[in-house]
C-alpha cells in the first residue's frame, strides 16, 4: 500500500521523497493500485437488481438469502470495527507527538489547530443545514415493512428525543475515563480520543530517545492497522453486496428515493463548503484570489477524487502547495501531512450527515441537542479517521455506537459511499490546502497565490 509510505512527513527543509526514493511511486502508479471502485460499483447494481428481486421472503436450503446476507454483512462490518481503537488512537497519537516534536505548539501549532477546527466545523454546520433542509432519512421511514424493528425504535426514541440530557452527561462522563484499559476494551471512542490526544502530547514532551521508541511504535501499530483495514477493504465488494441488498430487500426500490436525497445533502453539503465556504475564507481571511488557489491544486484535486485517499495523494499535495501556491516548506511541512491525518472537513460533514440520516431512517426526530452532539461527534470522530478510501465507515460506526443507533445503519447509505468518498476525499485535499495558505498568508508570507499558477505553466 501507498499511503504508509507518506505517513511520515518530511520534517522542515526536507524535500519531497524523491522519485526513485524508497517506496516512492508517482501518482500514475497510485492510480493503478485504486481500481476498487468498479468492482463495488458492480457489486451495488447486482445488489439493487438482487434484493429487489429476491425480497426478505425468497429462500435457499430452507435458509432465507435475508439471514444470509444478514451474517455475512455483520461479520464484514465487525471486521472493520475491530480496528477501529488501535487505529483511531495510534493515528492521533502519532500526529500529535509529531506536531509537538515539530517545536508546534507554538503560535504556528495554535494557528493550524484553529484552521482545522474552524474549517471543520463550517463544514460540519453546512452539512447539518442540507440534511435537515432534505431530511433524506424521512422517505425511508415511511418504507412499510421498512425492516426496522418497531421496539427497537421506540427505545432510540426515548433516548435520543426525551433523555438526551442524560445522553448529553453520559457523553460528558465518557470524554474523561477514570481507567483508560476499560475505556480501550470496552470501544469507548470518546475516552479513547482524549486520552489518545494526551498522549501524544505527553509523547512529544519527554526525553527524545524515548520519545522516537514510543512514536515509531505507534508508527508501527499504525501501519499495521492500516494494512489490516486494506486486507478488510479487500472484502468491500462483497461487504457492499451483503449490506446493500439486504436493505433492498426489505425495501424494494422505494429505498433509492432516500439514497438519492442522501445523495444530494452530501453533494450539495461538500459543494457549499467547496465552492463557496472555502474560496470566502481564502478572499477574506487569506487576502489572496481563490481562483489561482484553484488552479494551483488541480492536479491535487484530481489526484484525490481518482483516488479516494488523502493519504495517497499527499506528495502531490506538496507539491502543489509549495511549487505551485507558494507556500514556504517551513510551513507546508507542518500543515499539510498534519491536515492528512487529522483534518478532515468533507468526511466531518458526511459523517454528521450519514448520523442524521441514519436516526431519520429511523423515525427519530433529532433535537436540538442531539444535533449539537452529533456535530461534536462528527468533529471528533474525524480526527481519528485514517487518509484511506472508506475510513469514514469506520467513524460513522463510532458514532452510530455512541449515539446508541444500530450499526447496520451504514446499510442504508453503503450503495454511494464510494463514490461520495471519491468527493469528500477531494473536500479534504482542498481543505488542507487552503489551512496552509491561510496560516501562510496570516504569518506574513506574501509570495503565497501572488501570481496565476497557470503561468508556471506556461
Ligand atoms: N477517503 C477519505 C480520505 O482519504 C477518508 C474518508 O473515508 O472519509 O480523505
């Protein structure tokens, strides 16, 4: 895989890892590595034709094709949870030793930070606004005999519309575990972040013989992860097939109307943010011409959308920040592989609108509370998420859990993940990007944007 071998930045005044470097493989190459989407492509077309024509009653051996793809979707989506905390936490643990390591918890740290949460959040709100402008979950509500469980609902709806108070404490009392191994084996997510983000902090204080043992461990226990979730993603297909054509049987096609609303608040949500938030951010906070900025990240842009992974289309990220936008290396090398690993704003509005739409699919009205829960959520589960094709599934699941909502929720939505990962995956690359230029532009640097990348071109 590509996206390890980018994983460690390089540190201020490096350069890019060369071309025949090791490891390094151009972005032609990566392309060729991602021919994924096809085969989940097929795999969501043959599960609409199949569940649709199969429904929740057709049978094998005596064996309804409903339990079937019921066991085999509940083993993919444990697979995928089962890395969730050694990869959610070595992920956070990692990029923030290195900001600290980096001498950056200083003004430039605080500044990123400020732009990754700032940014995140916009999206967040922006994202929050479509799906409850759509309300997509509504129209599969409305499903008769939509498989959803009625007790199962009645008891989400106490809890989610009438003790979200207590759901608000409960979350409050998880951010601070009073015993960290509980916290890990019991998978509870906000426990396990703080304590991660600690962590790396206290990682990046002590001793640097120490310091670089413990970060190339968690280095280590990163990289693993990350290959244990290829060797799952590998099974996303049939994953795919199973969650999909489970929902269309129980749902027949009436189940594409909510898919396509879904569809749209995303699309709708990440273009917003894309088109209009960020080129207002670049203009009036940057003081430079978004356009240019634009056509200084296309082969970036491309790169992400064809790729699905931040991770993997890092290097060009670089490069088009520094050689095309103009950023120094000083401050390029610190935002940009941060960015990758933890800031995510297009996967932190997908994942608040996959939550809505989820507790919507249910039935569930959601308060204002709620949403506000569900927008910290989403801001925190998306600093846990790995560069990587589909690695919002993983943090929607976190989610899903915390807020109490089943997991095979992820069902409803699986059948245009890929090719809304193909999207937010190129909101993230942006979004980075300009974080860079912004906390570029606010250190003084004037070179940033000041003439038309095209010309360079030229
Ligand atoms: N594919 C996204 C990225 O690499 C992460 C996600 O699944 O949201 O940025």
């Amino acid at each position: 895989m590509i996206w390890e071998e980018f994983r460690t930045p390089p540190k201020f005044g490096c350069e890019l890892p060369g071309p025949k470097g090791p490891g390094f493989r151009r972005p032609d190459e990566m392309k060729k590595k991602h021919k994924q989407p096809w085969g989940v492509f097929l795999a969501i077309a043959l599960a609409i034709a199949f569940g649709s024509t199969v429904g929740d009653k057709g049978t094998i051996f005596g064996v309804t094709f409903y339990s079937i793809v019921d066991v085999l979707g509940t083993i993919f989506l444990n697979a995928l949870t089962l890395v969730v905390v050694p990869l959610v936490s070595s992920s956070i643990i990692t990029g923030i030793a290195r900001i600290g390591g980096d001498g950056g918890f200083g003004r430039v740290g605080a500044k990123t930070f400020a732009f990754y949460i700032g940014t995140s959040l916009i999206a967040i709100f922006i994202g929050l606004f479509f799906v409850n402008i759509l309300h997509p979950g509504a129209a599969q509500a409305m499903i008769p005999g939509n498989g959803i469980d009625p007790e199962q609902v009645a008891a989400l709806k106490e809890r989610l519309t009438h003790q979200e108070g207590k759901v608000l404490l409960n979350v409050l009392l998880q951010i601070v575990p009073s015993n960290v191994i509980n916290a890990f084996s019991q998978g509870q997510m906000l426990g396990l972040i703080f304590f991660s983000l600690l962590f790396g902090y206290a990682v990046s204080k002590i001793e640097k013989g120490p310091s670089e043992t413990v970060q190339s461990f968690f280095q280590g226990v990163f990289q693993s992860m990350i290959r244990i979730t290829h060797v799952v993603l590998k099974f996303l297909p049939y994953g795919v097939f199973c969650l999909v054509s489970k929902v269309f049987m129980t749902t027949g096609i009436s189940s594409l109307q909510s898919v396509t609303l879904f569809t749209c608040a995303v699309l709708l949500g990440l273009g917003t943010f894309f088109f209009i938030g960020l080129p207002l951010l670049l203009k009036f906070v940057g003081g430079v011409n978004p356009l240019y900025h634009f056509k200084a990240m296309g082969p970036a842009l491309i790169t992400a959308f064809s790729t699905s992974s931040s991770s993997a289309t890092l290097p060009v990220t670089i490069d088009c920040v520094e050689k095309r936008a103009g950023v120094s290396n000083r401050i390029c090398s610190l935002v940009v592989p941060l960015g990758t690993s933890i800031n995510m704003s297009g996967s932190a509005l997908y994942e608040c609108v996959a939550a809505m739409f989820v507790a919507q699919a249910y039935g569930i009205e959601i308060s204002l509370a709620t949403q506000f829960l569900i927008v910290f959520l989403s801001l925190i589960a998306s600093i846990g998420v790995a560069g990587i094709p589909s690695a919002s599934l993983v943090a929607i699941l976190l989610i899903l859990r915390v807020l109490g909502l089943p997991a095979e929720g992820i069902g409803l939505f699986l059948a245009v993940d890929r090719l809304l990962d193909m999207c937010r995956t190129t909101v993230n690359v942006f979004s980075d990007s300009c974080c860079a230029v912004l906390v570029a532009r606010t250190e003084g640097e004037k070179k940033v944007l000041s003439k038309d990348p095209a010309e360079l071109e030229e």
